[in-house]
C-alpha cells in the first residue's frame, strides 16, 4: 500500500484535467466571448505558474547548486529552449490553418511536459511525507481543471469532435500518474531536484512563448478585451486560492 497511495494520488490529480473540459458542453449564446474569456483564462493561468511558482524555486535550486553566475546561465539557456521550441512545434503542427487548432495542441503538449514532473513530484512528496503528498494533491487538482480549459476549448471551437476533445484532455491528465509510475519504476533512485528543476524551467518558458506569441494573438483577433479583463482577473482570483489552500 506505500507504493500504492502515491500512485493513486497522482492519479486524481491528472484526472482532474477532465472537468475542464466539461466546459464544452455548456450551451454558450456568444461564442466570440467566451473563446476570448477562456484563452486570456488559460494565458493568466499560464503565466502565473509559470512565473510564481516554477521558475522561482526551480531557479533558487539552480542557483544554489550552480553558483550564482553559472546558475543564471544555466537556467537561461534552458528557458530559452522551451520559448524557442514553440516555434519549432508550430511549424510541425498540421491544422487546416486553424490558430484555435494549434493552441489547443501547443496547450496539450506544454502540460504533458509539465505534469510528468507534477506526477513524479507528488509520487515522491508522497512517500516522504502523506500530508505533504495530499496537499500537493489538491493544489495541483486545482490548476489542473483550467489546464483543461486550455486544451478543451481551443481544440472544439476549431472543429474538434467533442469525444477527441475529451480524449486528449484526458490523455494530458494521465501523464501526471504515468510521471509517478516513472519514479516508482525506473529513476526513484536517480531523479533529484536538478533534474526536476531544469525540466520546470524548460516548461515555463515553453508556457510563457505560447501565452505571449499565440494565445495573446489570438485573443486580439477578436477585439473583445472587456472579456480579456475578465478572464485574466479570474485567473487571478483562483491563482490566489491555490496558495491559499
């Protein structure tokens, strides 16, 4: 069972991703609207666990076992990479000519990468400590479920079948216990808090080029920014909740 809990704990928390996409459902009068509330939502979202949570104690662990001038360089070159392979994954991106369509998958793509570490790091807060292992639980369920707003409703507003929405979502999720099953399996014995580090760093500068060279494009398109306004206050107010908690 000591194995067994951390997994099962992982696993709540990458399914959550799925009730984001429940939003598809909803019977939206002014569709214009809401795809502008729910991408400037995930762009906020983005941004702010990019910004306030991974890059700060990803960069404080760097700088602490690299020095402050190698660490620095270190953790630019590797944010770097995550902005500039947004471009490189765009362009392997077929879409009909669809920038909805691209979203939906560049969003898919950059949290796959972010919930492999999530998984690992729940599977191994969770055997160090069951408390600590619950609570990163709920934090993560919590960002989680505008995660999949994120791919969801990108991906159906471009013409995506609500099934293949749905399954992709759902995929996504399953790649935070598919982290865990990783730990337990394979690297319990080699992941460190480097290696985490590097990852999350890469991630977050992959989560801020698609928040800054596309969702934001993409939001200006329609004109709406009262929705902006809205969509980025909420992102706020739940960013704020999730500390809390």
């Amino acid at each position: 069972m000591t194995n067994i809990f951390p997994l099962i704990l992982s696993f709540i928390a990458g399914i959550s991703t799925v009730i984001g996409s429940l939003f598809i459902f909803l019977k939206i009068k002014k569709v214009g609207e809401f795809i502008v509330f729910s991408l400037s939502f995930s762009l906020g979202i983005m941004t702010l666990i990019s910004l306030f949570d991974l890059i700060p104690s990803s960069y404080l662990i760097i700088i602490n076992n690299y020095g402050f001038i190698y660490g620095i360089v270190i953790f630019i070159l590797i944010f770097l990479l995550g902005y500039q392979s947004v471009k490189l994954i765009n362009d392997k991106i077929k879409s009909d000519g669809s920038s909805l369509y691209r979203i939906g998958i560049l969003s898919m793509i950059s949290l796959v990468l972010h919930n492999i570490p999530e998984g690992i790091a729940v599977f191994i807060g969770t055997l160090t400590n069951t408390s600590i292992g619950i609570k990163l639980c709920i934090a993560i369920m919590l960002h989680n479920i505008p995660e999949g707003i994120a791919i969801s409703i990108p991906l159906y507003y471009s013409g995506v079948g609500k099934k293949k929405v749905i399954l992709r979502t759902l995929l996504s999720g399953l790649t935070e216990p598919f982290g865990a099953l990783l730990a337990y399996l394979i690297f319990r014995n080699f992941i460190n808090e480097i290696f985490l580090s590097m990852i999350l760093v890469f991630v977050s500068g992959l989560m801020i080029s698609l928040s800054l060279n596309d969702i934001l494009k993409e939001i200006m398109k329609y004109k709406k920014f009262k929705y902006m306004v809205y969509g980025i206050i909420s992102s706020v107010i739940l960013f704020i909740l999730t500390i809390i908690i």
